[in-house]
C-alpha cells in the first residue's frame, strides 16, 4: 500500500464541535494531506487560524472527503489529482451523531466491572437558560469529552453524563420575564439544550441523564435535608438577611456581590427574618484541612480558605457598668485574634444588630442610635466593611470596663463591625487597627500604643502600626496581668493563659464562615419537608414514605415581594395533618435554594434509577471520587463549598465512601493553559505506538523528542497536542510512502480530537466499526530522542537563570531566547553588553559593560 500526500489550504469555519481546535493555539499552518489507499482516496484540510479562550468559537477545521476511486497501480508514482471540496460536516457529523446512538457506543453498562479501572468525568451541568447554549459552554464540555474518549481507548470504564439544574432563580425569572409557567418553559430549555449538546457530537451517555426539577430526584434532596434536620444540622433562626425586593427574596451572603443580587444585579438590603439555615461552621474545620488532600487550582483552594477564614485569639469578656459606675451582670463577648494588645483598647463597638443592643444604650442616646442603626440596616456587609468609606458612628451613652487594667471605656454603636462575623463586637484598639484609629481620630477618642514596632518610638509612625513588636505600656499589678518586655506572640499566649484562670476570656478558634441561609421566599424549587403544627408550632419532619412532597402547580407563581412566599397562595396544599397526632399542620411556604438539587447530583449519575435509596453502595465505592470536574472558577465558593459540605455529612452517615466529592477540579481558562491533570498524562505523548515507531525510523525521531513527549505527558496541553500532530503530517508529507498502519495510528491520535472526521476517515481505511474503544496508541521511547536542553545563562559570571533551546541553537537565538526570559531580562534591560561567551548545548555568559548605560535605561 502507498500513500500520497498533496498539500492544499484552505479556510472555512466548521461548528463548534470540531474538538481539536477549539483548543488549538499554535498559529502554524496545517494543510490538506491528501491520503491514497485501496479503499480511495481522501484529503484532510486544516487552517492555519488559532484561538484561545474567550475568542468567538469557529472551529478552524475545514477539509474534505475526496470520492472513492480505486487504485489500479500501487507502485505508481504519479501523484493523483486531488478534487478539491468543502468537508461536508453536515453530512458526516450526523451520520456518525446517529451510528453513536443507535448503537448505544457511550453508554456505560448498569452492571459495574470490577475488573476495568474507573474514570468519572463531569461537567457543572448547566441551567438551562431560554437562551440556550453559549461560548463558554463547550470550552468546558470539549475537554471532558476529550478526556473521556482517551480514556475509552485505553481500556478504561468511563462515566460520562450530563444533566440539568432545572430549579432556582434563573429558570424562575426567564419564566416571569415570558409569561409561561416555569414547568413547561424548563422542560421546552432542556430539550433545546440536549438538542445542541447531541449536535455538537459529545459522548455523553444519555441514558443517565437526571433534572433537578424531576420528582424522583428530589426527593432525595428532601431525603439529605431530614438527615440534616435529624442531626442538628438544619435549623430556623430569626437572623439579619439579605432581602432583595426586586426578586422577592432573600440572599445567602455568597449570591450577594458589591452589595447587589448576583443575579440580575438588584439592590439587595438587611433585615432581620426568620429563615431555615445550615449549619455548615460545624464542618468548618474539616473543609479546611481537607482542601490539601485535594487536585484543585491552587486560586480555587485559596478562595475557599479566604470564605472560611479561619482565625485563631481569644474571647475576652467586657462587663457591662451601670449608672453608678459599677459592673452589671451585662457582659460584652469580643473575638480579638491580638490578645496582645488589650491594655491599647480604648473603646468597644457593637454591631448595630447586636442582640444586646437595646441594653446598652442610656436613654439621652436612644433616639440617635435607632436613627443610626436604620441607616446601617439599608446598607449591604460590603458596604459596610469597605476599607475605603468613612467611618461612622453613635455612642451607646454607656461604657464599660477593660478586664485587663480596670478602665472605664465607652461602648459605641458602628457599622464597620458585623452582627454576623464573631461575637458582633469587637475591643477598638486605635494605636494598632486601621479601622480603629480612624475612628478614633473622627470621633476623638484616646489613642494608646502598647505595640512598639522594632524597638522605636511610637511616634515615628503618623498612623496605626498593626504588626507585632515588643508590648510597652500593659502592666496593671493589681490585677495581675503584666506583660511589658514581651514579644506580641508570648504576651498573646499569657494574656489568654490570664483570662482563662481569672475568667475574663478563653483561647478561641473563630471562622469567616457563616451558616448557610437555605430558605427562599420564591415558588420554583424544591419544597421544604416539614409541617408545623397549627396549636404549638412545633416543627414536624415529613416521614420519609411520604417522599418526595411534590411543588404544587400555581398560575400565580410571581414572588410577593412582601417576605410571604407564591407557595402561600396554595391555600389547598398548605393545609395537612400530622400523620402521627392527627393535629391540624400546615406546611412550610419557603423553598430550597437552587443550590440544593446540585450539592450532590454527581451521586445520582452513578445510580440514576434506583427508588430505593439514594445511590446503591456497591455502585457509589466504585464509582467515587469524582476523578475530573469541570467547570467555572466563579463556583470555587458556592456550589463546590456546598457541595463538599453535604459530601462529608453523607460520608458520616455512611452513605458515601469517600471524604470529598471531587477529587480533581479543572476550571475553563486553565484547561487552555498549564494544567497539570495526571489522570490524562498519556494524551500527547502516545502519539506512535512500537510497532508504528519502527516503520518511521530516523523522521519520527527528529518530530517527537523525549523531553516534549515527558512535558505534554504531565502538562495535559491539548493544544501542544494537535501542534505536534501538525508536525507529524507535515513530516509524514515528506515520505515516499505512508504505510497503512501509520495513516490508522494517525486517526486514532486524532479521534478525541475531531471524533466526527477520525470515524470517518476509520471507515474509509476500511474498519467496519466504531474506533471509540479502539486501543490508544503508545509511544516507543526507542525512537523518542532529547531535541531541546536546557540551557544556564550566566550575567557576568553569575546565573541567572535557564532557557530551553534546541539542540544546535545558534548563539543569537541563545540570546534572544534569554532577553526575552522574565527572569534574566531584569539583568539586561538598560545595560551595554560586552561582549557574549557562548558555549552551544553547555552555557550563554552575557558581560556586560559596568562603565557604560545604553541611552534610555530604566
């Protein structure tokens, strides 16, 4: 068999679909190589056009498919003619989106074999909006399937599903906005969605597919929240919430951004409301220390540190002083993580939501201090908390006293402090806090430092100083706390030791980490499943036969914009029974947020059918973790918090196996990037598998060398990927002859890539089946050779750094490869140069002229 290759470019945008250049940014050209076999002949054409993340997504596939003619001569020499045409995506992607599903080629079996190795891999399903799908929506989906066609060919069993976050806000609000109840315009997006997903050709298996809005999926979201409620872990409270009018409910502190709803960017304002939360703080710790465990984007782990923020001081006490100056039984509970600096705090503030504000204020200031704290309830945390407003406040009219040196210190009412952040007061230590020096200066309050940075005089900084240093001024005999002389870390640990023994503090751990606000006043989610008795009150969990409480159906679905949920005009369904007394119940209004259905739907894929439980064990220990999630960066708080936070209750109870949920997490715009992922590392360098290697000799060893094959094989680079297929064609270009074998290895290589083309270009070597589980092909490290080395640039005798370069690099390119070098060119900028030492394939040493700057210098 020979086969001939003729080059042709040419450009024509193909759809979304075609993988491999989605991903490509390598701007080199990759013509059309024309291919002759004794099945036909056919051309391959690709563009030289590049794209990176957030350009407009036109794949930059084109070719074609020539007509089949025989070969009557295959020692012929003569090149044959190549027809030139369009490659006809609208008749080959649907033929092959047809041969998948008819023959079910993706679909994962129910019956697990525990004899393959495992590869779930997920995207964030998405809402599904009326606008249906976007841009961003098959950057993410690309890589996944990608990913698991890889997997496929290398004999693994992958878990590929897709499925719909169908309740919440959104879905609600593209309701409103057109007029059609949520049910039917959430069931008209899901299919436009499957439609455009099934279009684009990935290889989900849709047998799985599961929406949250389905009954038979929520109730085992009803099912988690009763174990939550069974455990102390869901509770009601009357709490400061976030309320936005515009949409007629409250927010939890995640979906409020820059003091607006996240969601279509309304006002949102604080007030006090009865609401179901989580609590979440008591997995504070463990989502802390667990994030170590986990292959995440460091920014991702980073985000969730700062959400949960994590802080270690002391509570101390402050007692309250009556008119005639004495301590009350009134004490003020403070957080401070500076025990150190208690002899510098010259006042205390409260939150103006403070639950013991309305006992701390004389009755000369009560008028100003409710005028005071209406303002501040109008105003979002954000607001509240920015470093930049100015301050404000009112005093209480009241004072109380310092533990540490029996001072009366007045106690003042301010919105830069949080009901919600600690004990929703704070010791003001104006010498040593920003905040509280400004203050302090605004409102004339004494300033005392007890910190003296490195030894100098306090008076040498015009502002606060925060850092720690050597404690001056905090000595009181009489009550027994001396601790001048003391470095900030050993006076924190005896002031706390102090207030423990004499009962004015203890040691405390205290977390950014609020509990979760689950309820909302909105009809489209998932209904709550508890009563309450119509004499007492009493909460009454459903029975878990009586799963799953059904939403009822309402014309009248719009949010009353009063606090009173739509589902209150259920007049019908509100009214019950407790089953067990027979008491007249009605039910609760309020809904769960549309976090609740994705917290742990990853679970529901592994078992989609099953009305008995939540998800079979034997299934969940095979299938868990997670092995790749993808999906944006802007969910690395809400849903992933979330969704590791129900994970570990579920791990407690001994419904899951594993202690989180995901065990690697890729964002978009990394996937275009670094990303490191092990679980891929053989995508780009199993490129030639021995068998195929042997017949390519000495050209394959120039295009593929170890070093490349080693970085591509840990980097997961897709781009890097199709850049050295491009190389490889246009090597294989060059032969005389193309053995069959070679041209098949290529299309495998190609297949997770451009899945569509690669099947047909299968078939047309003459295979009568689907290449999905075909073996990947493996790369021969006998033919693999070190092309590029790394090169240590030295300035005036000094490294500074390394280059990677080609063997037999020339000393110019040596050297601009260095300029260019972030780290070495710091060396470079501005100087005269010597002269430059080079030795090739061993060290570039620049000198450079000490006596003269080159004009322009920085």
């Amino acid at each position: 068999m020979k086969v001939h290759l003729q080059t042709h470019v040419q450009t024509q945008a193909l759809p979304l679909r075609s993988h491999a250049f989605l991903f490509s940014t390598p701007a080199k050209s990759f013509g059309s190589r024309k291919f002759t076999t004794k099945k036909g002949t056919f051309c391959l054409r690709q563009c030289n056009k590049s794209y990176g993340y957030g350009s407009s997504i036109k794949s930059s596939v084109t070719g074609g498919i020539n007509e089949v003619q025989e070969e009557e001569d295959e020692k012929k020499e003569k090149r044959q003619p190549v027809v030139k045409r369009a490659y006809p995506f609208h008749v080959i992607e649907p033929k092959w989106q047809h041969y998948w599903e008819k023959n079910q080629t993706f679909r994962t079996p129910d019956e697990i074999d525990t004899s393959k190795p495992k590869f779930y891999v997920l995207d964030m399903f998405p809402y599904p909006s009326g606008a249906g799908l976007h841009v961003g929506h098959p950057l993410g989906y690309t890589a996944t399937d990608i990913l698991a066609r890889f997997k496929r060919m290398q004999g693994y069993n992958v878990l590929h599903p897709m499925g719909w976050d169908a309740f919440g806000l959104p879905a609600e609000q593209y309701a409103i906005e057109t007029g059609t109840h949520p049910k039917i315009t959430t069931l008209r997006n899901i299919n436009r969605f499957r439609s455009q997903l099934k279009s684009l050709g990935f290889s989900y298996d849709w047998d799985r597919e599961i929406a949250t809005t389905e009954p038979e999926y929520y109730k085992w979201t009803q099912w988690i929240f009763l174990q939550l409620l069974k455990r102390g872990l869901a509770y009601q409270a009357e709490v400061p919430v976030n309320w936005c009018p515009a949409l007629g409910t409250v927010l939890a502190n995640e979906e409020v951004i820059d003091g607006v709803s996240e969601r279509g960017g309304h006002p949102v304002i604080r007030k006090p409301m009865r609401q179901w939360m989580l609590k979440i703080t008591a997995y504070a710790e463990r989502l802390l220390e667990d994030l170590d465990d986990l292959d995440w984007p460091d920014s991702v782990k980073e985000m969730q540190r700062n959400w949960i923020g994590r802080s270690e001081g002391a509570e101390m006490e402050f007692f309250v002083l009556d008119n005639d100056g004495r301590e009350s039984d009134i004490k003020i509970t403070v957080f401070t993580t500076r025990p150190d600096t208690i002899f510098g705090a010259t006042y205390l503030v409260v939150a103006p939501e403070h639950f013991l504000l309305s006992s701390l204020v004389s009755t000369a200031q009560q008028k100003y201090v409710e005028q005071y704290k209406d303002l501040a309830t109008r105003k979002s945390d954000l607001e509240r908390t920015e470093l930049q407003k100015e301050k404000t406040g009112v005093f209480s009219g009241c004072y109380a006293r310092n533990p540490a040196n029996g001072e009366a210190i007045p106690i003042w009412v301010a919105d830069y402090v949080l009901g919600s952040y600690g004990t929703g007061a704070i010791m003001a230590v104006p010498a040593h806090d920003t905040r509280d020096h400004e203050f302090a200066l605004k409102y004339d309050i004494p300033i005392r430092w007890v910190v003296s940075p490195d030894d100098k005089s306090p008076n040498d900084y015009g502002n606060a100083f925060p850092g720690q240093g050597t404690i001056i001024n905090s000595s009181n005999s009489t009550l027994g706390l001396d601790i001048n002389g003391l470095w900030s870390k050993e006076a924190t640990a005896k002031v706390i030791e102090w207030a423990e023994k004499t009962g004015n503090g203890k040691k405390k751990v205290n977390y950014k980490l609020r509990d979760w606000l689950f309820a909302r006043q909105r009809y489209w989610g998932e209904p709550i499943p508890v009563i309450f008795l119509d004499d007492s009150g009493e909460t009454i969990p459903l029975l878990e036969k009586e799963l799953p409480l059904t939403l009822p159906e309402l014309e009248d679905f719009t949010p009353t914009g009063t606090g009173e949920p739509p589902l209150a005009k259920a007049a019908s369904w509100i009214k019950t029974t407790d089953p067990s007394s027979g008491k007249p119940a009605r039910r609760e209004t309020n809904t769960m947020p549309q976090w609740a259905g994705s917290c742990w739907y990853y679970l529901r894929f592994m078992d989609p059918k099953n009305s008995k439980e939540l998800v079979d064990k034997e299934k969940e220990r095979y299938w868990s973790p997670v092995d790749v999630y993808v999906g944006g960066a802007e969910h690395a708080v809400l849903h992933l918090l979330y969704s590791r936070f129900w994970h570990k209750v579920l791990y407690d109870i001994g419904v899951v196996s594993t202690k989180e949920p995901f065990q690697c997490v890729i964002n978009q715009g990394i996937i275009l990037g670094e990303v490191q992922y092990m679980a891929f590392r053989n995508s780009d360098g199993n490129f030639i598998s021995a068998e195929y290697a042997d017949m390519l000799g000495e050209s394959i060893q120039e295009k593929i060398p170890e070093e490349k094959v080693t970085e591509e094989i840990e980097g997961t680079r897709f781009n890097t990927g199709i850049s050295a297929m491009m190389e490889f064609i246009n090597a294989a270009y060059k032969w005389d002859k193309q053995p069959r074998l070679i041209i098949e290895a290529f299309v495998l290589l190609l297949s997770p890539y451009a899945p569509h083309m690669a099947e047909e270009l299968w078939f047309r070597l003459g295979h009568s089946r689907s290449l999905a589980y075909e073996p990947f092909p493996k790369a021969n490290p006998v033919y693999l050779k070190n092309s590029t080395i790394v090169l240590p640039v030295q300035i005036n005798g000094k490294t500074r750094g390394t280059i990677q370069v080609e063997e037999g690099c020339k000393e110019e390119d040596a050297f601009n490869l260095a300029a260019e070098d972030e780290k070495i060119s710091r060396y470079l900028v501005g100087k005269a140069i010597k002269k430059r030492i080079y030795v090739p394939g061993k060290i570039l040493n620049v000198i450079l002229d000490r006596e003269n700057i080159k004009v322009g210098a920085r």
